[in-house]
C-alpha cells in the first residue's frame, strides 16, 4: 500500500520536476564545467533549442516566452513532494522489509551469468515465467536500486548544490562537486537518467500488458499469469 | 469490510487532534519564529513555505563562499542596460555626485546619505560569486558599507522585520528579512573589482545579498525602509519578482 501511494505521488512529481526543469533549461540552455559560466565563457555544450532570453545566442531567430516564474516555484515544490515521498517510502520499506525482499537480488543471482541470461532472455523476447510473473527479476531489481540508491539521492545533492543559501551552510556540498557550473551540469545529467529510465519502465509496462500492470499498481492485486496471457494476446 | 472496533476509533480520533493541533502550534510558532514568506499564499504557498523556513533554521549565521583573488572572472557578464528615465541621466552626467540614499521606517534617525556619507561608514569588501535564476554565474570583487553598518549609524528600532529596497527605476523594488539585512555579507556597493562599480553592473549603488539568487541584489538603489511588515507595500506580497511570478526568497 504504502509502494503504492508512494509510487504515484512520485510520478506526479516528477512529472512537475521534469516539465519545470526542462522550462528552467530553456532559459539559459548553455551548460559549463566548473565554478563560473554564462556567456562570456566558453560551453561544455550548449543545447540546439531556442532560448527563453535574448542574451543566448543559440542561431534561432526568435525568443520564446520566460515561463520561469511558475517554473520555479513548481518545480520546488515538487522537490519537496519527492523527498518527503521519499523518505516515507525509504523508512516504511526498510520497516516491511520491501527492501530485502523484493529488491536485493537473491544471492543465488548476484552473478553476471544470471544477469545476462535475463538480458538474454528479454532480447528473445520470451514470455515471463512463473516466478517472473509475480516478483521482480535480478536486471529489474539492479534497475530499481540504481534509481532509489543512486540516482535519485544524486540529483537531490545536485540540486542543493545550486541554492546559494544552502551551499553557505554546507560549502562541501558544491565544492565536492567541482563548482557551481559543474553541479548544475550533473544535475541535467543525473536528470536525464531518470528520464531514461522512466521510458524504459514505461516500455516495459506496455510490453508486458499495460492494462493488467496498471491495475497491479493501482490496486495492489497479484495478477496470475493466465490473466497475463490473455491480455497480451 | 471490517468493523472498526471502538479501541480503533478512539486511538485514530485522538492522533487526529493531536494532528491538527500540532499543525495549529507549528503554524503559530513559524510566525512568531518568521518562518513564514510574505509569498506563502497561493498554489505554490506550500513549497515556499517550507523552503524558506528550513533555510531559515539551517542557514541564518552561515557565510556565502568567498573565492581567492584568482577566481575573479575576467569578463563579468553585465546584464543590464542603464535605466532609461531622465533622471537617472541626469545623475549620470554629473558623475553621480549627488546620488541620495534614503533611510526611513522604523529607525531612530531618518537620514538622507550621499555616496560619500556611506564611504564614511565602515567598509568592506568580499569576492563572492553572482548566481542568475537562469543559471549562469561569475565571480567578482565588491566593495561596500554593510547594510548592518547603516542600519546601526540610523537606529534601528526593535520591531524592525524587513528591509525593503527601492531602485530609481519606480517598479523596481525588493525586501529581505532581518537574518539577510543584519549578516555581514550584504552589502550597499558602490566599488567592483578594486573600481567604482560601473553602471552596467548597478552602479553607482547596488545591493548585494550574495546568500541568495541574483535578483535580490537591486541595482540602482535610491531608497530603503525599515518595517514590521510586508503587507503595504504592492501586492504584499514582499517585492515586484512575486507579483510578475518569481519567488520572494531567492535563497532556494
């Protein structure tokens, strides 16, 4: 129940986080490594997309709109939704035992032979057995782990790097990361793994029955694999 | 579905009050303790709220990061294009020799400064980095009176919760709170870089609030004023960025 809650909060969020972002992006879409950057400095890259600002040269003949005001504040607030989601998330699964049961990989599968023979069996497209159906498998489990453990702590710190105020608090949290331009460039990155992530989840979910899934993770009741196989048929 | 038993109705009626007084007291003591934006009303109230006043419990005594001379950017980018009134002109033309600030509000001695008057004050000087809500940043020099130094020099009078101030461009304005007024690192600047600020980076006066966003460090500034609250000036909403979509506190 509480996964389940959890989870679409989540989705929510970061749904607010990705559109704001994204707005956020559009407004200086030049990245740089280091302390300082703007446009009297040379880029890391600079994004092929029209700005928000005039003083961005980008080759496109026109300005789009500053939408960054509401961008902003969404996007906080959204921040806010996901850590403190998060942290009931964290806490209630280290509790039930969420964790240790359904995401570390069984230690009969902590191998790379058992990873690459779901990789395997995934590219010749079979169909899940039994005990696929109803836990995750070990590229599922890794999968999951990378984003709770690694990649959404990431652009958490990533992002309160950016806030001056934070950063008078807690110097090492910017300087650990090569500087102000280098922690905002992270944060786009760490940004766009879980965008990749989030589409090959969603893929996912549509390969294996979109219907039944959905309704897995609204409802919370075990699908049966004869059910399973009805509807992707 | 089951009944709910009567032990189970009292328990969740009883943690429900206590939820609800809890955040009554909570609501009460972020007042009281100014963790509370100007901007905490709205759709996006929520999130403000909560970002202001976690930085105000983490963040109130700590120091913006200072950089070694060798940091300083060698080509600062100005973002700015001198205000277009006349009177600004005007001032431009004559060197900016009779550029006023005034002080008023909730202060013991109302004055009316020259540049001079504040160069007479204690000065300071700091390398800190300018970050822009769009995402760039540079680094340079400013040199100044700390806004604590002229707060002293006037008295400022105990009720005193903002300081708002005010550009020569009329819908310019901006307010901080008293942990921004009184730190040592927020600045009346009127020197950059070991010369008098130029224009294209606010001067002759800017204020410098390097704990927070770009945009809370007012260039132009002709005027402030000492007051218990927010509410009367504009929307009430603390500064022109919240009433055209920006936040109040730009410490993130």
């Amino acid at each position: 129940m509480v996964v389940r809650v959890t989870h679409w909060i989540t989705v929510i969020s970061f749904f607010a986080l990705l559109i704001s972002g994204a707005e956020i992006v559009v407004s200086h879409p030049r990245f740089y490594w280091g302390e300082v950057g703007n446009v009297m400095t040379p880029p890391l890259f600079t994004l092929p997309i029209p700005a928000s600002r005039n003083m961005v040269r980008t080759g496109y003949g026109y300005v789009l709109p500053d939408q960054n005001g509401w961008s902003r504040y969404l996007h906080f607030q959204a921040a806010w939704a996901v850590v403190l989601t998060g942290l009931v998330y964290a806490i209630s699964s280290l509790w039930s035992g969420h964790f240790r049961e359904n995401l570390f990989p069984a230690r009969a599968d902590r191998t790379w032979r058992a990873f690459w023979a779901v990789i395997a069996k995934y590219l010749r497209r079979a169909p899940p057995d039994d005990a696929e159906a109803h836990s995750y498998n070990v590229v599922q489990r890794t999968a999951y782990l990378i984003v709770i453990f690694l990649l959404f702590p990431l652009v958490i710190w990533t992002g309160l790097a950016l806030s001056p105020a934070f950063d008078s608090a807690v110097p090492a949290a910017v300087t650990a990361l090569g500087g102000r331009q280098s922690a905002r460039t992270l944060h786009f990155f760490v940004s766009g793994a879980l965008l990749l992530f989030l589409v090959v989840h969603v893929t996912m979910i549509v390969l294996a029955g979109f219907r039944s899934r959905m309704r897995a993770m609204i409802t919370g009741r075990a699908i049966i694999p004869a059910v399973l196989s009805k509807e992707r048929t | 579905m089951k009944p709910i038993s009567r032990r189970k109705l009292l328990t969740t009626g009883l943690a429900a009050t206590a939820g609800v007084a809890g955040l009554t007291a909570a609501a009460r003591l972020a007042q009281r303790y100014g963790l509370i934006p100007p901007d905490h009303g709205g759709l996006y109230g929520p999130g403000e709220t909560l970002t202001y006043a976690a930085q105000r419990l983490l963040t109130t005594h700590s120091l913006a990061r200072e950089f070694p001379r060798s940091m300083i950017s060698k080509s600062p980018f100005a973002n700015e294009t001198p205000p277009a009134n006349d009177m600004f002109k005007h001032h431009q033309a004559s060197g900016f020799s009779d550029w006023r600030l005034s002080v008023d509000g909730m202060v013991a001695r109302p004055a009316s400064l020259s540049l001079s008057d504040l160069k007479s004050l204690p000065v300071r000087s700091q390398i800190t980095e300018v970050v822009c809500e769009e995402g760039w940043s540079y680094i340079a020099e400013w040199i100044g009176t700390p806004l604590v130094e002229v707060l002293n020099a006037v008295g400022l009078l105990p009720q005193a919760r903002y300081v708002a101030y005010f550009s020569i461009d009329k819908d310019w304005w901006e307010s901080i709170d008293m942990a921004d007024a009184l730190h040592p690192q927020t600045f009346l600047t009127w020197g950059m870089n070991d010369g008098d600020l130029p224009v294209s980076f606010g001067g002759p006066l800017r204020m410098r609030v390097p704990r927070q966003l770009g945009y809370k460090s007012l260039k132009y500034v002709t005027r402030l004023t000492v007051t218990d609250t927010m509410k009367r000036f504009g929307k009430g909403l603390g500064s022109a960025e919240p009433e055209s979509g920006y936040a109040w506190y730009a410490g993130i």
